[in-house]
C-alpha cells in the first residue's frame, strides 16, 4: 500500500521550531545595520532593550539554530563568517600572532 493512499496521505511537515517574532526582528535588524556603525549601540538598546555585548550574542546563538537557517540561510551564514573572524581576531591579538609580546 502507498504512503499516499487514503488517510495516510503524507503532510509536509512545518519546521520543528521557528523563529519568534523577537529573533525574525533581530535577524532584520542585522540586516539593516550590517556592520559597525556609529549609532548601533543605542538603537540596539531602543529597540531591543539589551546592550550591544547582549545583542549580539543573541544574534550568534540564534544564527546557530535551524529555524535561522530556514528563514534566511545566507544572512545566517555570512554573521557566522563574521562572528568566526571577530573570534579568530581575539585569539590572535593585536598583533596578529598568538602569545607575541
């Protein structure tokens, strides 16, 4: 007998969570504001009530989750980039090399 036979008939199946409308106004929000600008701070603070440090590792963990991932794969992989850069950056230091000083 078929999977799509009478009362069986196969449903697609919604993602097993999505995005609140919370994280939806983050991921936005990043897009708009890519990057480092002047005033991020205090709109981030305006509009989220959260410090820029809060923001973005909200931003980070939400990029990690499968819902981002549906809702808009390309923004969620270049935060990730950019988050592994900023990271790769600290553990080097100012210098450019790992325990120089």
């Amino acid at each position: 007998m078929s999977a799509y036979h009478g009362d069986n008939m196969a449903k697609p199946t919604p993602p097993s969570q999505s995005l609140s409308g919370d994280d939806m106004a983050i991921v936005e929000f990043e897009r708009a504001w890519w990057g480092s600008v002047p005033n991020k701070e205090s709109a981030v603070r305006e509009r989220f009530g959260l410090t820029l440090a809060r923001y973005y590792q909200r931003l980070y963990a939400l990029c990690e989750t499968a819902a981002a991932l549906e809702y808009d794969a390309v923004f969620v992989r270049q935060c990730s980039q950019a988050q592994h850069m900023r990271q790769s950056a600290r553990r080097l230091g100012p210098e450019g090399g790992e325990g120089s000083g």
